[in-house]
C-alpha cells in the first residue's frame, strides 16, 4: 500500500467510523485506485458497497477477493451475504458452509446459513446453525428473533412465543421479532395483541407492507371488516403488485357488499399471476354474490380442472366492472354543482341502457352500478387516498 493510498484508506476508516458511509466509500475507491491489488483496501471498498446498496459491484468486488485469496474467511462471508441479498440463494448456501466447514463458530456465516434455510423452507437444517449461533449470543435480539422464526416452523409455537418475547424484552422495537410474534398469535386468533404488535411494527419499519397486512387479518378476524380494509388498502400501496393484497381485499369488499371492487380486486389479481388458485376462487366468490350462477361455476370448473379463467367469464367480469365505473362516473357529474342544473331523469336513463347492454343480466349490473356509486360515496376511493389517511385514526384509535 503506497503512502497516498494508507492516507486515503485511513481516511475512510475515520468517516466510516463516525457514519459518513458515502463519503468513506469515495476514500477508499480513491485508495483502491492508487492500489489495487492490496485486498485489505478492496474488501473494506467492497463492505462499503455493500452497505451502501451497491449489490453488484460489491459482488463484483468480493469475487475477486475470494479468487485471488480462497481462506479470506471475512470476504467469502460477505460474498455470501451479498449473493442472499441479491436472492442467489444456492450460492450464498455454499459460501456459507465453506466458511463454516473452516469457522465453525463464524457468526455472520451462522446467520447466513440458517437465514438461506429458511428462506428455503428448510428450516429443520436451520436449526443446527441457530442452535450454535444462540449459544454464542444469547442476548442479540436479531439472534433471538431468527430462533423464534425456527422454532415457529418447525412446529413449537409456545416455544416461538416465548422466544419472541425475549427479543422484544431486549428490543421493543425489533421488526422481526413483533412481525413474527404476530404471525403466531394471528393462527391462534389472540387478535387484540397481533393488532397492538403489528401497529408498532409499522411504526419500526413504515415500508414493510407486512405489519399492515397481518393488522388487516387480524381487524377482520374480529368482524372489524371496514378497519381491515384500509389496512389492506394501506399494504397495498407499499406492494402494488402483492397479489395476496389484492385477493384480501377483494374478500372484505365483498363480505361488506362492494361486490364490484370486490370483483375488480380479484380479477388485477388474477393477472399477477394466471395460475394461482386464490384469485379464481375470489373471482368465482363475487361472480356468485352478483348471482352469475353460471359464471361462477364456470369459474370452479376451471379451477379445478386446472383451465384457468374462461374468456367470457371474463369478459363478462370486466364488462360489470365497466359498466358500473361508467354509472359511478354520470352519478358523480349529476351532483356536481353542473350537472345538478340538468334534467337527472333524462341522464338516468341512458345510464341503465348501458348497463343492461353491455352485460346479459341487466338487474345485477344495475345493483352493481349503485352499489359502486354507494361505495364511492362512503369514501372507498379506488386509489385509497382517504382509506390510507384513515389507518393512522385507526392506529390511535387501538393504541388508547
């Protein structure tokens, strides 16, 4: 390492270490640029890459550190981290076991390994690595939150239960540990807590839509159908494409009788994803409800031939969802200030017209065509603007 690259180097080490992560990392680019082949510079360039975001160059970089050093334990370990991150789960599996078949005590490769096996479904072989790693760290509440989420997988509950509450004992905040005790209390319907702990979750980590989605099951499990909306709602927005969102709504709207938005839900989440099975059945639920006897089980048929949704099935759904946004539409330009000033009976009537054209069974669409003007009416806004305000009300609400 040449004068000018210690001097650049240690000068990213000082902002590293008072939290000018951005700025250590420009230091140490420059020190790597002046050395490049010292692999202590390149590693911590790379670390800083890797805290930053920066996924692939630190890939990148790691490579060719473990390349040009195989036993540099700390840089396959990152590589590793790095590959889980990026969701190569099957190399970063690998890189974590070489350094535990040298490091059998290695913390970071520990956690690494039991987290690729859960992510896996294979939480059985995790449990040898989260066994060793809560020996090492008893207290760490991340530790103690990847024990939980063993032993709620492997079938210990109670045991889960308890361990979570460890973590929140020593980190009220921890998101993983409130999130997992939350997903054990909602299966054993202790409603009430899961929506205390999940309403701080969402304080702890705002984007994760998770917290919002299990507050919304739980709301809903208590009959509190109108409050488990806008929590979906709210999810929805951080998850846009959450096909699981979109069937949960799709459920509440219909058990509220929005049958419309209900039908509308489920079919933006039938074209997630074509062959999931949840979204046909919400489909074949509101097709139903909006008594399409025919269509629905069309829909099952289907479903359980493995068929998918038939095209006129579904352009029969569409043309109700259409049909009745068209009528919601007319009914908002007829309370306007405008439209009041204009002979309603005359604009009424080509509204039903089209409805009673566009789809076969004339009286279900009208039902659908006011329901959804109903609804738009309470607020159920199809963007969700006033719902998602009203989640933080909610909050307060169940925190008093």
């Amino acid at each position: 390492m040449t004068a000018n690259a210690r001097s650049a180097f240690e000068e990213g080490l000082a902002l590293e270490k008072s939290g000018e992560l951005d700025k250590a990392l420009v230091s140490y680019l420059r020190a790597q640029e002046m050395s490049p082949q010292d692999t202590e510079i390149a590693y911590r360039a790379a670390a800083a890459l890797l805290q930053a975001g920066y996924l692939e160059e630190a890939q990148s970089q790691l490579r060719r550190i473990v390349f040009t050093e195989p036993d540099n334990l700390d840089a396959r370990t990152s590589l590793g981290n790095c590959q889980l991150l990026l969701g190569d789960l099957e190399n970063a599996a690998q890189n974590f076991q070489d350094v535990l078949d040298r490091s059998p005590d290695n913390r970071n490769a520990l956690f690494g390994h039991a987290t690729v096996c859960l992510k896996e479904g294979r939480a059985e072989d995790a449990s040898p690595s989260v066994e060793r790693l809560t020996s090492l760290m008893p207290h760490s509440p991340a530790v103690l939150t990847l024990q939980g989420e063993t032993q709620a997988k492997t079938g210990q509950g109670a045991a889960a239960i308890a361990t979570y509450r460890k973590a929140l004992k020593a980190d009220p905040m921890q998101p993983g540990a409130l999130l997992g005790l939350s997903e054990v209390l909602l299966r054993r319907k202790r409603y009430d807590e899961v929506i205390e702990l999940t309403i701080r979750a969402n304080e702890s980590a705002p984007t994760d839509p998770l917290a919002l989605e299990l507050l919304s099951d739980a709301l809903a499990g208590k009959g509190e159908l109108q409050d488990a909306l806008l929590a979906a709602e709210a999810a929805l927005k951080l998850h846009p494409a959450s096909q699981s969102c979109l069937v949960r709504m799709s459920v509440l709207n219909r058990k509220l009788g929005h049958h419309v938005q209900a039908l509308d839900n489920a079919l933006k989440a039938h074209d997630l994803g074509k062959e999931a099975h949840d979204p046909l059945n919400a489909i074949g639920a509101v097709l139903a409800a909006l008594k399409y006897a025919d269509e629905a089980r069309s829909v099952l048929t289907g479903l359980t031939a493995g068929k998918g949704l038939d095209a006129h099935v579904r352009d029969t759904a569409r043309k109700l969802v259409s049909a009745a946004s068209l009528a919601s539409s007319r009914s908002e330009e007829t309370n306007s200030p405008a439209g009041k000033s204009a002979v309603s009976e005359r604009r009424a009537a080509p509204v039903q017209a089209h409805a009673e054209e566009t789809v076969p069974k004339g009286d279900s669409a009208q039902d659908a065509a006011v329901e959804t003007r109903q609804t738009n009416e309470k607020g159920f806004s199809a963007d969700g603007n006033e719902r998602a305000s009203s989640v933080l009300g909610l909050q307060r609400r169940d925190l008093t």
